[in-house]
C-alpha cells in the first residue's frame, strides 16, 4: 500500500511539472513569431495580470504581525544566501541571455505556480494518495506556461525543475506535515506568496527592481512564524 501512494504521489507531480514544461516549449516556440511591439504588450498584460493575483492572495493573510516578521526575517536571509545573484548565475550558465530576464520568469513563474493553498492541499493529498487537486492544477499551469513563457522566454521553462522540487518535497513529507498545517497558516503562506508576486510584478512592468529571490526563504520563515505568533 505504502509503495502505492509513492508512485501516486511521483504520478502527480511529474505531470504537473511535465505540464509546465510543454506549455513552456509552446510558447518559445510562439515567441519566435511574435513582432517586438506585440511581445512587450503581452509582457504588459502578464505583469498586470500578476499585480492582481497577488492582490488577491495578500488579502488572505489572517495574522499580520506573523507575516511582517517572517518577510523581514526570510528578507535578511535570503540576502545572506545572496539567492538573486546565485539564481542570475544559474540564469547565465544556462542560457546566453540578459540573466535579469531569466530569473524574472523563473521567479515569477514558480510564485504563481507553486504558492498557495491549492498548492499546499494538493501536495500534501497527493502524497496521502489522492492527486486529483494536483491534477486540476496541472491544467490551469499548463495554460499559464505557454502566456509566460511567450513574454519572458526560458526562466518560464526551468520553472517546471523548482517546481517538480518544491511539490514533492510536499508531498513526500505529507504525513509529517498536514497534523502542523491549520487552515490560517496555509492563509499566511498564500498572504506572502502574494506579496512577493506583486514585487514580481513591479519588476515586469520596470516601475522599480526589488531583489524577490532574495524574499524566497519567507515561505518557510512566515508559516512557522505563524505557528508561534497567533497575530
């Protein structure tokens, strides 16, 4: 029975990430086509689009004085880490383009994909056996991809490796993790996915440059914040 749930919770995680990956290919291959004007008019598009949802999920932040602190301490750091330069190094190794550019998509593709409580939920079931929330997710990020990818090119793709990482890791650790996980910590995490992408946003659409990569370690510092510090 264990060995069962295994190779459930491998199926719906690889066909998620398989998922990303094929919209991904799709859409550099629609990129190639598309006129310099119409391509910065999708960027547009896709950095407003990400300006609302991260609106959307900040709203769901239930303890405030939680999620403040465990941005500042997940902030600090991850400017320890220096996880922006190492992830535009990364960028720069695997593809001979502005790294900017490629961690941007990166980034901004693994926050819309991989932060919250679908994400979350549908992990954590999958490794218990059930993968059908994982599998409704696939289908939306599969469509998701091929739009991002068309206006920020192949971090969009890569995204499909932190995502296969981030969501087995979940899964894998299900049994351990669904007893600690209440419903308002599962709203924080959504709450400072949500802010981060709007720092992605402000990114695309060039109104400032603020380092998100950095930001990352606030997905894990938030939620255990969360746990201690009730406000």
């Amino acid at each position: 029975m264990k060995s069962f749930y295994q190779r459930k919770t491998v199926l719906g995680t690889l066909l998620n990430a398989a998922g990303v990956a094929l919209g991904a290919s799709i859409g550099l291959l629609l990129r190639r086509g598309i006129p310099k004007e119409l391509e910065e008019k999708i960027f547009d598009a896709v950095g407003l689009f990400t300006v609302a949802l991260g609106i959307v999920m900040s709203c769901s932040i239930e303890r405030p004085v939680a999620t403040v602190l465990g941005l500042l301490a997940g902030s600090i750091l991850g400017s320890f880490l220096k996880i922006e330069e190492n992830l535009s190094k990364i960028g720069s190794i695997i593809k001979k383009e502005d790294t900017g550019a490629f961690t941007q998509g990166l980034l901004t593709a693994f926050m819309t994909y991989c932060v919250g409580p679908m994400t979350i939920i549908g992990s954590i079931e999958d490794g218990l056996g059930d993968p059908s929330i994982i599998l409704a997710k696939a289908v939306m990020d599969t469509t998701v991809s091929i739009a991002y990818a068309a206006a920020m090119g192949y971090g969009v793709l890569f995204s499909s490796i932190l995502l296969l990482a981030f969501q087995g890791s979940l899964a894998l650790a299900a049994s351990f993790l669904k007893p600690y996980l209440s419903t308002a910590t599962l709203h924080d995490i959504t709450g400072v996915g949500g802010i981060l992408l709007i720092g992605l946003a402000l990114n695309l659409l060039k109104v400032r440059k603020i380092k998100v990569g950095d930001m990352l370690p606030s997905l894990i510092t938030v939620p255990l914040l969360s746990a201690i510090i009730k406000t």
